[in-house]
C-alpha cells in the first residue's frame, strides 16, 4: 500500500481559546473553499453528545440535519440531554456559526453497554483490506482549487473493484478530530459515514452536483480498526431528490449503516 504522506500532519480542526472550534484544511468540503465537509463537523457533534453523555453508553444513533453551510471560519458546537435512563440517553445538539446563526442541528441515541456473552448473529462478507488498491478519492473532483477533505484522506478499493460512476466500496483512513486529542471510535467514523454520497455518484460533480442535506447513522458496535470502509450505492431521480445509503466496516465486519438525503443541482 502507498500511503500519503503526513496524514494526521493537520486535524480537522483547532480550537480558540474562546471554545469555538476553527476547520483546519482537510475539513474543507468539496463544493466550497469557505465551508467545511459535514463528516468532520459530525464529529464535532458526536464529541459532544458523547462529552455529555458519559464513556458508559454507547452513542447507537446519530441524525444530523444541515441547515445550511458551515463555514472553517468558526463553529460553536452545544449538547443537551433530553432523556437518561438506566438503558439509554438521548440528546439534542446545535451547531452555530461564530454570528450565532444556526447551522445545524443533530439527535443523537446512547445504550448501556451490557456483557451478555456469545450471542446468535448473522455473519456478513467484509471487504478485502489486504490486497486493496491504492486509487483516487471517489468524489472526482472539486468546486475549487484549495486542499481540502480529500487531500488528506487515504483511500484505497477492494482489489478488482469499480473507482467509475456508480456503486463503490472504498477503505478509507482519515485525520485526526481535533490535534492532541484521541478520538473515539464513533468520532473517528464519522468523516467516512458522510461521504456516501462523494463515493457512489452517478456523474462526475462537473454534470451534477449531489450534496446531502441530512446525515442519520445507526451503530451497532464501535470499531477497532484505523482503517474503515463503506459499501455505498446512490440513487438519483429526476425530481431532483436522490439518497445515498451505506453499509459501514471495520476489519472485523459490518458496524453499521448511513443515509443521506440528496439535493441534486446541475452547474451554473
């Protein structure tokens, strides 16, 4: 495998000595050189969610609603707990910009973990890690000319497997949340659960652009591994709707799914 070099060299983002959390350049999204990719700002709000919640649940869902776009320049990330229980906890998150205007708000489900011992289970095929390929970062292209997301994610594809249009399985390893500071698993999966979208198109941005307006990701275990993957598909309609939906892996198998709702634009 030939890696990039220096890959956590930047985290997604830095903090201000006011609380404010400032995007680093592999936070830049793809459609715009001021805005950050949603997946690391799902981060955010998960680190907070799970701040406040506490390390004894496990955070099983996330639902993320972008309200508009979120700028690198600055973002104030809140969490509050609406329901605590033995069993679980819910919260409510807001993400808003350094002008105090809402960007984006997010729910989020924790369950206590229990030790139950060997359970029945499906077993479902994991993509190969071993002989994956190196190849580009599925989205293609971008709407600017600046290093972003992309420029700071090593991605590699299942031996054999399709880097054109259409459904994609990638393997992709990303930055680091915050510098200084170790993430936790579901944090650290965030940046690839919103990326079905970038991964699975169905014409290169230059044709249509195809950008989420929502994120929701349902876990059922917390990786191990450094390396994660995504088996996404997309499906467009003339409406100008779409959804992307994923199922997610470590090495060790499936962890969960994530959809996204699709806003489709031709270029101006």
């Amino acid at each position: 495998m030939v890696l990039k070099p220096d890959l956590n060299e930047h985290a997604y983002f830095h903090v201000r000595a006011d609380g404010a959390f400032v995007g680093n350049d592999p936070a830049r999204g793809p459609w715009s050189a001021e805005h950050c990719h949603a997946g690391p700002v799902a981060g955010l709000i998960v680190r907070a969610a799970e701040t406040e919640v506490g390390s004894e649940k496990m955070l099983t869902r996330l639902t993320v609603d972008l309200l508009r776009p979120l700028p690198l320049a600055g973002l104030r990330v809140a969490a509050e707990t609406t329901r605590h229980t033995k069993t679980l906890a819910t919260t409510r998150v807001t993400v808003h910009d350094l002008d105090d205007t809402l960007c984006a708000t997010a729910t989020t489900m924790h369950m206590v973990r229990r030790d139950l011992g060997p359970v029945p289970n499906v077993t479902l095929s994991t993509p190969e890690l071993e002989n994956a390929v190196t190849g580009p970062f599925p989205i293609g292209e971008t709407r600017h000319d600046l290093p972003g997301f992309a420029n700071h994610s090593d991605i590699l594809y299942p031996k054999g497997g399709n880097q054109k249009a259409g459904p994609k399985t990638i393997w992709m390893r990303t930055p680091t949340l915050l510098e200084g500071e170790v993430q936790s698993p579901i944090q650290a999966l965030c940046p690839l659960a919103d990326c079905g979208n970038g991964i699975s198109w169905n014409a290169p941005t230059s044709e249509m652009g195809f950008m989420n307006t929502d994120l929701t990701v349902q876990i059922h275990r917390e990786p191990t591994s450094e390396w994660l993957a995504s088996q996404s598909v997309s499906h467009w309609q003339p409406s100008g709707i779409g959804m992307s939906q994923s199922v997610l892996f470590d090495t060790e198998g499936p962890i969960g799914t994530a959809l996204q709702t699709l806003v489709l634009f031709p270029p101006r």
